[in-house]
C-alpha cells in the first residue's frame, strides 16, 4: 500500500486499475488521503478513480471471456452458470450499477459480466458512472467537511471516533444475534 501512497496520483490509478478486477481493500484507502491533502481537486481525483477502475474492470472482463471454458470446468457448474445468466439477464446494469457504487466486494463483477457474456459496452459504461459517482460523492463529502473540520489538526481524532462508534455497531449486532439463537 505504501508503494501507491508514494506514488501519489499515478499510484492512485494503478491501484483503481487493479482493484477493479483484484480482492483490494476499497478504493477509498487511497481516495480520502489524497482528498483531503487537496480538497478541492476532488472531482480529478473521482474521474482518475472511475477511469482506472473502468480500465481494470475491462482487464477482469476479459479475462473472465478469455478463459470462459476453463472456470466452467474447474470451478462452476453447469447449473450455477445457468442461475449467473439469469440473474445477469434480469438485472444486468442495475446489478453492476449496485456493485459500482456500494462498498460490496465489486472485483466480482467484471468477472461476473464477462462469463455471463453481458455487453461490454453496457457493463463498462455503467461500471464507470458508477465508481464515478461513488468516488466523487466521497471526495464531495470531503470538501464540503474541510471547512468545517481542520482535517490535519483533528482527522485522527475523527478516524477514531468513526472506528470506535463501528466497532460499538458490530458488538451490539453480535451481541443480540447471539441472543436469536
């Protein structure tokens, strides 16, 4: 991860490039340092991500295509393709919209729309806007906070209290599953 935070921009699109179509941590990793270090470069910084991810996206599609025959063979059946299809037939962009612009493990689409055969076009399209408006309402977010909140002076603070009330989330949900049972 450091080797992309050195290279700033440039390791910014690297990594969008790959975490398109690799098990990555989320994009923002990256998005939000490089934000709030230039708040008002938000909307670059969005369509560098939506362009880099579209790239990747492209890569993981491809290869899905490309090598159709083996991961049907090795890793799916015939009937789990099957239920793929129509489920990417029904809900084809809206399923890669969704995945775009939500934190759900997106690295699966590309995959996903190429083994299924989606139109490359449609899925790249919809891929981009999509990474495009998350990446964009993220860095939005952001500068619309940095007049309000010193970023430098108080974000570890911030960091801390956002990952404390989390962990408080996660407990309660654990807690009262375990009371289900």
């Amino acid at each position: 991860m450091q080797l992309f935070v050195s290279l700033s921009e440039l390791g910014f699109l690297l990594y969008a490039v790959l975490k398109a179509f690799l098990p990555l941590p989320s994009l923002e990793v990256l998005l939000v340092p490089l934000c709030v270090g230039e708040p008002q470069s938000y909307l670059r910084f969005a369509l560098e991500g939506a362009a880099g991810t579209c790239v990747g996206g492209g890569v993981g599609y491809f290869l899905a295509s490309r090598f159709r025959k083996s991961i049907l063979t090795h890793f799916l059946s015939e009937e789990q393709m099957e239920n793929w299809q129509r489920l990417m037939q029904k809900y084809g962009v809206l399923a890669v919209f969704i995945g775009g612009i939500t934190p759900i493990p997106d690295f699966i689409l590309p995959y996903l729309a190429g083994l299924t055969g989606m139109n490359f076009f449609a899925f790249s399209l919809t891929d981009g806007i999509s990474r495009f408006l998350r990446s964009w309402l993220v860095g939005y977010s952001i500068y619309q906070a940095s007049g309000l909140i010193d970023f430098q002076a108080y974000g570890n603070l911030l960091c801390a209290v956002v990952l404390l009330w989390g962990m408080i989330r996660w407990i309660k949900g654990r807690y009262y599953a375990s009371d289900d049972r």
